[in-house]
C-alpha cells in the first residue's frame, strides 16, 4: 500500500501501473478524502504534468455534483490531488 505523509489510506478504489485512487483520512482535521496518485518512476512524467494542469483547471470550480479539488502535494516518491 502506499504512503502519503499527513493521510492515513483506508481504501484503494482503483490502481494501475500509473496511479492509484485511494480513500483517505486527512491527519490535519479528519476529514475523509479521495486522493488521486502518481508514485514511483511516473512522478516526473507527463502524467505528473497531467496532474498538475489538472488541479490548476479545476481548484477553482465549485459546482453541485463536481468533486471539490482541495489540494496538490508533493512528497518524496509521488505527487497527489
């Protein structure tokens, strides 16, 4: 399982070879996240750049039955929103 410094990892909804989506638990407040990963040798790739681009389109929206984008982090071995 992976390893995110500040969240604790409940559940592994999906993975692959490029990323993981887990549920997550934020250490901070408690709260309840869905946390989508690049780890390992893809954490400087495109798709880390994909990832990126990603949270700069959506961090701002704030629309019913969209996903609330809280936050990009960075940490040794991977990359998450």
């Amino acid at each position: 399982m992976i390893t995110i410094p500040d969240f604790e990892i409940t559940e592994i909804i999906n993975s692959d070879e490029r990323k993981t989506i887990c549920r997550a638990v934020r250490s901070a407040d408690g709260q309840t996240v869905v946390l989508k990963v690049i780890t390992g040798e893809f954490s400087d790739t495109s798709d880390a750049i994909k990832l990126r681009r990603e949270y700069e389109l959506v961090k701002g929206l704030d629309f019913p039955g969209v996903a609330k984008v809280l936050a990009i982090n960075e940490y040794s071995g991977g990359i998450a929103i």
